[in-house]
C-alpha cells in the first residue's frame, strides 16, 4: 500500500492548481452570471493534456487512467474553480473518453478518441427520463431497428451540455425489460453525433452551474447508422456502469475539492475577522469544530474514492468498485455540504454577497446530493449491496 503520488499525478496536481489560479473564483462568478461557457478555461486544460488523461498514448492521449483525472478534478475545483473544476471534463472524458475506451468498437475508438484527447469535440450522455427518474431500467426512450439503420425516439431530461456537444451517449430501450432473462437486459448504448435535425435541445433554466446547461432533449426517429451501437445489443445496462462508477467517483473528488476551497477561503477570513474582545472568529469553537470534523471526513472519503479509482483503474469488478465508490459519495455528500455550510456562517451576512463566492460555492455543493445519483440511492445500495439488507422498491 503506497499513498505516495506518481510523479504523474504530482505534476498534474501542479497543473491544474496553477489553471485553477488563473482561472479562479472571479472568473466563474462572471461566467455563472452571464451563463456563459468557460471557452478560455477549456482552451487551459485542452493545452494541458487534461482532456487526454485516460485516453491511450495511440489515440493522442496520455494513457494515465481515471484516478489521475480524479486528482486533476479535486485539485481544479479545490484550487479556484468550484464546480466548474471537474464539469467539462466529466462531460467529455467520462461521457465520452472513459464510456468508449472501456467499451467502443475499434472503429468508434479511432473515430472519436483523438477528437476527444485534443479537446476538438464536447461530449454528452442522455441517460435520465422525465418518467423513469432513478429508475433507469423503466426509461422509454427506444432505439428499432430500420433496414440498416437505429430509428431512436424519447425523450430526456438534465442533459448537461447536450447544446454545446458534437457526440452523445445514449442509452435507449432495444427489448422489453425482462424480455431477455434477466431484468437487466434490454437496454442498448449508442453513440450519435450532433447536431441533428431530428434531436431538439432546451437549456432548462436552473439553480446554478450555468457555465454549461443542462437540457431537455426529445429525439424525433433520430436516424444512426447500424455502427453506432455500442455493443453488446440488449448488454448496455452492465456497461454503462462503467461510465456511471467513474461519474460518481469524479462527483467525490469535485465535492471534495469545492469544500476544501470554501473551508481555505474560511478559514483565511476566519483568522482576520474580529468581532468582540479583538480576537479573530476563528478561535471561537463554535466554528472552528464543525469546520475540522468536516474536513477529517472529507479526508478519509478521499481516500476511499481513490480506492475506488485504482480498483476502476486495474479493471477490478463494478460490483467492488461501486462499493467503495458509494461509500466515498455518501460520505463526500454529508461532510462537503456541511463544510459549505459553515463556510458560509464564517462569513456572516458576508457569505450571502455574491462577490465573496461562497454563496455560489454552497448552490453548487447542493448538487451532490441530488445528481448523479441522489443520497437516498447511494444509501440503498450500501443497504442492499454491502450491508445485505432487503430491498424496498422494485424497478
Ligand atoms: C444539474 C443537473 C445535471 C444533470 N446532468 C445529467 C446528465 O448530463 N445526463 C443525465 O442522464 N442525467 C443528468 N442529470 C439527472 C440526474 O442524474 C437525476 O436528476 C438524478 O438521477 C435523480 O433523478 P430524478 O431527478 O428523476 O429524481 P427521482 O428519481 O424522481 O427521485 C426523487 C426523490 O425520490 C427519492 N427516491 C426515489 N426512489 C427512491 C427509493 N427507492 N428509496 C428512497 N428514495 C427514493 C430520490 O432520492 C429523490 O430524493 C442531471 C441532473 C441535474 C440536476
């Protein structure tokens, strides 16, 4: 057991804390309110190979797995950018890069792996339907087979960045649930490039990160091509638990990474702040306390995502890399928000200025809990999976 960084991931660590000091709060505080995207940022880390991390040294990638573009993310967010640290990259490295590295023909390898290291192309994944919610094996959206053509019809729902992106991950019904054995069966992945006439996009407006919108997509016998399956046809749900793993272990280390900027910035302001008897709030216990539970969870959630990743990263089972992984956001979910949380108490009246950012950081935080996968979800599945409980529900 080494908790030493690779000399990789120490000078990705380095990269991305100094794009995160250039591209810092201020930036995102204009961007979140002009509801702009951060195309000089992206520029920043398309520069810095960082859209190239788990993609392979023959597609024009760097080849260093998923816990090093973990590390970039936690050090992005936690260095200056918030959110917006990790967001671009989970759309485009792990919608994209990870999902059809892991289980793209060699054909939809060579034809968007290079695209995507270099940052040419933005991607996105249209998984969550208005009526199936967490449920993903009730979604409708169904994909027929036309002469030799996929004719796709649905719709979706918070499909983050689906206006800006050039290629799509979707998962789309080939058989009836159950028709195929097992319950899990059914369900098919393809890849669709955008923009299509008969694929309608609107931003739905929301609560924040709106440097990238999430939309509602109907697709309208969206016609692709028999190669844009990404086999196995009716085998998609185990797949994309590759991709939904690694989203949520980058939704840890950005949790992680926004909770330690808000308890920095904090505790710097904590240590000047002065209100009775000249000596700074931060001596008071009252804030101090919560503030080091936190950050002490928030430590050892860390530590079990990065066993997740490196479990992810050597191709061990989804089953073990799904328990660590939900552990780490469960953990990540209750400590990150309460970090935010008594940030912003440190703060004062201060902390619901827009300028001091915290406000924006705790919009952003919120998140977690909600997406990708709800709390009460991650919970059920230590219940169920780990723990051996009943289950509740039925999909
Ligand atoms: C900003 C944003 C960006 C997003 N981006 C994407 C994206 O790019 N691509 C994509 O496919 N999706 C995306 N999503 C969707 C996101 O993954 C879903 O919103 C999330 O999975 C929850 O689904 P739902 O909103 O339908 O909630 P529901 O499934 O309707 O759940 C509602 C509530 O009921 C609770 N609940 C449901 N079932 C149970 C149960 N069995 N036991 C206990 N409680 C339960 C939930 O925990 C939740 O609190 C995004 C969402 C947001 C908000």
């Amino acid at each position: 057991m080494d908790f030493e960084l690779t000399e990789s991931q120490r000078m990705i660590t380095n990269a991305a804390r100094e794009i995160a000091t250039e591209f810092g709060p201020e930036y995102w505080r204009k961007k979140e309110e002009k509801h702009e995207f951060g195309s000089e940022f992206w520029k920043a880390i398309c520069d810095a190979g960082f859209l190239g991390i788990v993609i392979p040294e023959e597609y024009g990638g760097s080849g260093n797995g998923a816990t090093d573009l973990f590390i970039a993310m936690e050090n992005l967010a936690g260095y200056g950018c918030g959110m917006a640290g990790a967001w671009y990259l989970i759309l485009s490295e792990v919608f994209g890069g990870l999902s059809i590295l892991k289980h793209g023909t060699a054909e939809q390898k060579k034809k968007y792996l290079p695209a995507l290291a270099k940052g040419d192309i933005e991607f996105c994944m249209a998984l969550t339907e208005p009526n199936a919610g967490t449920n993903t094996l009730n979604i409708s959206t169904t994909a027929r087979k036309e002469g030799n053509n996929w004719i796709i019809n649905g719709n979706k729902t918070f499909i983050s960045g689906a206006d800006r992106a050039q290629g799509m991950l979707i998962i789309a019904r080939t058989s009836p649930c159950g028709s195929k054995g097992s319950k899990t069966s059914g369900l098919s992945l393809f890849l669709a490039d955008l923009p299509n006439k008969a694929v309608e996009i609107e931003p739905i407006a929301k609560h924040a990160v709106n440097y990238s919108h999430s939309c509602t997509v109907t697709f309208n016998d969206l016609k692709l091509p028999e190669n844009a399956l990404m086999p196995p046809l009716d085998g998609g749900w185990h797949n994309v638990l590759d991709t939904l793993n690694p989203e949520r272990m980058s939704f840890s280390a950005l949790g992680v990474g926004i909770a330690h900027l808000a308890i920095r910035k904090a505790v710097e302001y904590a240590r000047e702040r002065k209100v009775f008897n000249n000596v700074p709030i931060g001596s008071y216990q009252a804030l101090q306390f919560p503030l080091a539970e936190s950050y002490s969870c928030l430590e050892a959630a860390r530590l079990l995502n990065l066993q997740a990743s490196v479990a992810y990263d050597a191709g061990k089972p989804s089953a073990e890399v799904g328990a660590a992984a939900n552990m780490a956001k469960a953990i990540v979910v209750e400590h990150a928000i309460k970090a935010v949380y008594w940030a912003m108490q440190v703060y004062g009246g201060y902390g619901y200025a827009v300028e001091y950012d915290v406000e924006r950081w705790w919009r952003e935080i919120n998140l977690i809990r909600l997406a990708p996968v709800t709390q009460q979800m991650t919970l059920a599945y230590i219940g169920e999976r780990i723990l051996g409980l009943p289950k509740s529900y039925q999909a």
